[in-house]
C-alpha cells in the first residue's frame, strides 16, 4: 500500500465526508451542466446564469478564505498573547513582519491588539508605559468611561495609522457591537460596514478575536467578561478585499454586498448598510432592473449576514448560440472541475487541520505522561492539590517524608500535617506571589520526631472541570538546619578564638614596640658613654698605652660603632612592619630613575651599564616601594664595583603564567646554595670587609613586598652576577 493510501486510511470521518461532498458536488454540477445543455428555450440565458453562479461561488468562497486566511492572522496573535503575559512593540513587529502583510495581504491595513481595562488598569498601564518609555500614554477620545478598549499594538505603524494608537475602539458604536459580539462567543466576528478605516482608505470593515486572559477560554459569557483581556484586530479595505477575489478580465461583471444585519437579529433594509459597487463604475446588480444574468448569495459571515448580488452584462454573441450544445457542455465541465477543486481544496485543509489536531493531543498526552513519571519518581516530595488544598496525587518521597503510604494521603488536608499554618494568611501570601510561593514548617510525626520541611508551591492550570489548583514541593531540610547550626557555633568559636589571637597579637605588638623603644633610648646611651669613655682614654692618657692597648681601645670604640649601627638597621626593620600601607598608583621605571641618579652622584667616578625598561607601573606604597627599589639597586651597584664592563638591568619578565619584575646584574654574584641565608636579617654572604653593609637591605625587601601581598625570589652564579624577581599585586588577597 502507498503512502497517500495509508494517510487516506487514517483520516478521520469528518475528512472523508469533505472528499465525498467534493465529489457529489463534481457529479451534480456536471449533471446539471448535461441537463441545462439538453434543455431548450432560454438555454443560453441559462447557461449565462448558471456561469455567473459559478463564478460567484468563485468569488464566494475567495471572500470567505480570505476572511478565513484572516481570521488565521488574528489567531495567530491570539496564540501570541496567550504565551506571553503581554508581548513588547518588538515581539508584535516580529511576528507581524513575519506575516509579510503590505505583500501577501495587501487590503490589510495592519494588525492591532486592543486590550479591555478599567479604569483603574488604565492607570497602572499608563503609569507602566511612562516609566518604560518616558512618554504619556493617551486613550483618544479623552475622558471617564467605565470600560476601555485602546489599541495598545499596531504593526505595521505608517504615517496614515500613526495616530490609532491609543484610539479606544469601544467609543465607535459598530465598532463596539463587533467587541462585544466576539467577547460574548469566544470566536471571531466582524463589524458592520464603515465609511473609512483608515484616512484615504475608502469603506471597510474590522476582524476581532477575543483574547482570554491564560489563554482558557471560560464556558459562559460572564465569565468571558471577566475573564476577557483584550481583542487582536485586523482592518481592512474592501476594494483591494473584493479585488483579489473577482475575476480578472471579465467586461461587464459586478458585484454588490449588502449588510442585511447581524447573523442572529433582524434582517434590515439593505440602503442602510450598502457597500459600493465593484468595479466602482459597474451597474448596481439589482435583478430585473438591467439586463444580462443576476445572481444573489446570501452568506453568514462571522456573525453577520451579507448578500451579494452580482450581474453580468449580456455580450454581443451570448443570442448567436456559438457555442452550441458541445461547447455548453465544455463550459459547464471546465466550471464544474473548478468547483471540485476548490471543493477539494478545502477539504484536503480540512484534513490536514484534523491531522494537526491529533498530533497536538498525542504530544499533549506523551507530555502529561512525562510530567507524571518526573513527579512519581522524583527524589524530593511531592504533591498536587485541589482548590481546597487537598491532595490528590503525590509521589513515593512525600510518602517517606510524612511516613505514610500515596493512597493513605489521597483526600487529606496537606496544611494539617504541619503545624505553625495559617490558612488565610498562607492563602493570601501565595495569591500576592502570583508564582513561586516559598515556606519552611514543622512536620511532627506519629512517631514524635520533629521535622523541618521547605515547602514550594507553584499554580497549575489544569484541563476545564478539573480540581488541580497548585503544585507543591516538600523538602526535608531538618540535617540540613542541624549542619547550619552546627557551622554557627563553629563560627561563634573561631570569632572567640579570632579575638583571643588578636589581642594576643597586639600585646606582642606592643612588646615589640617597647623591645625598640628600650634598643632605640636605654641601649644608646651606654653606647655612648662607652664610646665617650673610650675616646677620654685615648686622648688623655694615650700616651700611657703601648700600641696593643691602643689598638684594644680602637677595636673598642668600632665595636660601639658597629653596635649602633645594628640598633640603627634594627629600628629601620621595625619601621617597616609597623608603618601604614597606603596603596597608590606607581611608576617604577621613574623611581628606578631617581635612585639610579643618587647612586651615580655618590660615586661620580664609576661606569655602570643601567637599562631601566620604560612604562613599569605597579600599586603599593610609594615610600616603601621606594625603599625597596633602593635597596635592590643599591645592592647591585654594590656588587658591580669590580666587574668589567658593569651592568644592571631593570624589567618585565613573564614566566609560569605571571609578570614579574626583575633586577639583574653581572656582579660577584653568591651560590645559589646559600640562597635560602637571602632574606634573613644580618646574614651576609660575603666578607665584611669586602663589602660593607649590616645585612638587613634584603630582609627589609623580603618584609615590603610580603606586606604588599607578592613574592621575592633571589638567583645566582658566583662571578657572574645576580637576579631578584619579586610581585607587587593590585589586590594582595
């Protein structure tokens, strides 16, 4: 079997009768074709007649697919505002050039959405739009009405249509019966003919679809009212409308619609609602008034009735009988064919349209499916309710949580089960919410043991008749809360401790501080007087003393000497742990700049090779930046002082994923065995009469850059010179 034959086998009823009405209509009309041809007497009146009613049923049902193609449009925004809240300017241009209208739908003059407020929700919407775009919204014509109607969304916005925004279309009477005719049934309707839709537009009419709020639409016509959000409207011209649905090239064809009132009312007079004649210079199709075919239908059109009555003039060889029976028959079968196609046209749409509607139940079913396995075999607890907050379906981990089997918690009062509710307020609390509602309670178990839960609850919408209200989430959260307490008095003791090392600290601190005031003051003045003393000896009895003893007094007077500077390196250390660290902005390259300057008008004899790499920049504190630098400069100028060709270098260097700053020289250089001796105060590691110094420049380096929150590090060959790399981040963590 085929393809097209399985798909023909699984349509459904409705689809089936499409095809066979096509067929019974392809049967009669060529029956009623043979039958006229074999007639006689007023044959070719006939023919003509029966040619014109087949061309306005052509033309027939060319109107209603339009207004059926539409009545699409306008679901289709339906369909968009029932997916979101209320769609932007943008979404609405989005979707209305996706729709191409100035092209494929050129009598539509655009696509609106009008929403149904009161007063009150006028205001919040106006307030909403003043403070999205800074501009006043304002509802034409002006004033107090109970209810309003404005055009909110208008796509596409042209000159002539620049105004309709704002324009409360219930002010207009025809237009507000449609409004309330579609608001009332829940489906499409159209307006009574209008004089102008648009300035320059000549006659036309109005298509509005209601829109529900949530995108359910109520069972009776109260609850439509209430429930009713606004109405997607599509305007269009009738003569560009009846234009694409006349044929084109016919001489002497016309057509007239007349508005003989609203499908379920009165019929009126047809001068009271009378829409032009197309083409506007054809004769008004009036039967009997003028010669030639006339044919009327009448037809049902979203909620009122038209007539149409159209004519054709007579042609100069429609006596001759040119065509004879034949070409009659040729005539009538061609026509006859055209119908059929249409016919099965429109049934195949059908079908394809009930198609869709299956596919959609089917992945709706496999969707409640999916949710129900998710629900069922979640780890976490949970439970749908009715609107009287009972439950009617909840999984296994509910069941573990309250200790009780899914059927024994079928019917039970979920809000009983914990304690600490009130319902009211909870009622309220979650309607304010309007989504995601979040609650801790206390479950207390048969057995008396104390549980904490976190309850979620979520809106539902459920199917019409159905009684689910609200989706909830039970997480037992009581390990969790003991942890927490548990992680607080942990912290409370580390804050305790934190304190007590603290206070520890700053006494030591203190201590220290003291320990250098004692260094700086009570320490100097023995220093002195020993020095003093030792001075007095030598000028005054020096003479008494061979060279051994002056040579002990000398040694005597350096010792003192060499001990005050060492007190001296001792506070400048202490300093530079105690002072504030003041960060700023920093350019190395132009401090490196002035120390190399200093160190060059101190030693005006010496040649040395100082390449500074230029835009080093860094945070920290200047003064202590400063010494750093110092130090690590003055050390390589030290080091230098009997290398050939003497040089020092100062730049950026990347390794290991970081930029470090380095300070490189060819001096005397140490072994890199001893490197760890570095940064300890007072070890040196060269002789102290080969190179003066207390030992604490690199120790002092060690304690800025750690205040700083970077990293030293020191390499060396002896007799080839020595490089220090050191950080100095923006942010020490």
């Amino acid at each position: 079997m085929s393809t097209r034959d399985d798909i023909s086998a699984g349509e459904p009823m409705p689809a089936r009768q499409g095809y066979m009405l096509a067929t019974l209509v392809l049967v009669a009309s060529l029956s009623l074709v043979v039958i006229y041809a074999m007639g006689a007497g007023n044959r070719e009146r006939a023919l003509a007649e029966a040619r014109l009613a087949v061309e306005a049923e052509q033309v027939v049902a060319g109107l209603r697919q339009q207004l059926l193609t539409y009545e699409l449009i306008t679901r289709g925004g339906v369909s968009l505002l029932a997916a979101v809240d209320r769609p932007s300017p943008r979404q609405w241009r989005n979707y209305a050039e996706g729709l191409d209208l100035p092209r494929r739908f050129p009598a539509m003059l655009g696509l609106c959405y009008a929403a149904a407020m009161s007063p009150a929700q006028l205001q919040d919407f106006q307030l909403e739009q003043r403070q999205a775009t800074r501009l006043l919204f304002r509802v034409d014509p002006p004033g107090a009405r109970a209810e309003y109607g404005p055009i909110v969304l208008l796509e596409p916005q042209v000159v002539a249509t620049a105004d309709a925004v704002g324009f409360d279309m219930l002010t207009e009477p025809v237009q507000a019966a449609a409004m309330s005719a579609a608001r009332a049934s829940a489906s499409a309707r159209i307006t009574a003919p209008m004089p102008a839709v648009q300035q320059g537009a000549g006659p036309g009419l109005v298509i509005y679809a209601p829109v529900y709020r949530s995108g359910i639409v109520p069972a009776n016509a109260s609850a439509r009212t209430a429930a009713l959000a606004g109405w997607v409207c599509a305007p269009f011209r009738l003569d560009l409308f009846v234009a694409n649905a006349l044929p084109e090239g016919r001489e002497g064809f016309s057509m007239r619609i007349v508005d003989i009132g609203e499908a379920d009312g009165p019929t009126v007079e047809a001068t009271e609602a009378e829409l032009p004649v197309f083409p506007v210079d054809g004769a008004a199709p009036v039967a009997g008034t003028v010669e030639g075919a006339s044919h009327s239908v009448v037809e049902e059109v979203y909620g009122r009735r038209w007539r149409l009555d159209f004519h054709q003039d007579p042609g100069p060889d429609d006596d001759a009988g040119l065509l004879g029976p034949t070409g009659t028959i040729y005539v009538g079968m061609l026509a006859s064919l055209l119908l059929f196609a249409l016919a099965m046209i429109l049934a195949r749409t059908q079908s394809r349209a009930q198609q869709i509607a299956v596919r959609m139940s089917e992945s709706y079913r496999r969707s409640e499916q999916r949710f129900r396995a998710a629900m069922r075999f979640s780890a976490i607890g949970k439970a749908l309710l009715d609107r009287d907050g009972r439950i009617i379906d909840s999984n296994l981990a509910l069941a573990n949580i309250l200790r009780a089997s899914p059927e024994e918690l079928l019917g039970r009062d979920f809000e009983g089960l914990f304690t600490g509710f009130d319902s009211a307020a909870e009622t309220r609390a979650r309607e304010a919410t309007g989504s995601a509602y979040r609650v801790t309670r206390e479950l207390r178990r048969e057995d008396g043991d104390l549980r904490h839960v976190h309850l979620t609850y979520a809106q539902v919408p459920g199917e019409e008749g159905q009684g689910i209200a609200s989706l909830v989430q039970v997480e037992d959260i009581s390990d969790r809360l003991r942890a927490e307490a548990r992680v607080l008095a942990l912290n409370r003791t580390l804050e305790a401790r934190v304190v007590l090392r603290t206070r520890e600290l700053t006494r030591a601190n203190e201590e220290l501080e003291s320990f250098a005031y004692t260094i700086s003051h009570d320490l100097r003045a023995p220093l002195r007087a020993i020095d003093g003393f030792s001075r007095m000896v030598v000028d005054r009895h020096g003479d008494a003393f061979d060279e051994t003893g002056r040579a002990y007094i000398a040694r005597v007077r350096a010792a003192t000497a060499r001990m005050g500077e060492l007190i001296d390196a001792l506070l400048k250390m202490s300093r530079v742990s105690r002072g504030e660290l003041k960060r700023e902005p920093l350019d190395l390259s132009a401090m490196a700049d002035d120390l190399v300057a200093e160190l060059r008008q101190a030693e005006p004899g010496r040649e040395v090779d100082v390449r500074i790499e230029p835009g080093l920049h860094a945070s920290g504190d200047s003064a202590l930046v400063r010494n750093l630098l110092g130090n690590l400069l003055a050390n390589a100028w030290k080091f230098t002082r009997d290398a050939t060709g003497a040089r020092i270098g100062f730049h950026r260097v990347s390794e290991g994923g970081h930029d470090w700053f380095e300070i490189a020289d060819n001096g005397v250089g140490f072994d890199q065995a001893y490197a760890n001796k570095l940064f300890r105060p007072f070890q040196r590691l060269h002789a102290a009469d080969a190179f003066s110094g207390e030992g604490i420049g690199l120790a002092s380096v060690k304690r800025i850059i750690e205040r700083h929150g970077g990293t030293i590090t020191g390499a060396g060959v002896p007799g080839q010179g020595a490089r220090f790399r050191f950080t100095l981040p923006d942010d020490p963590g």
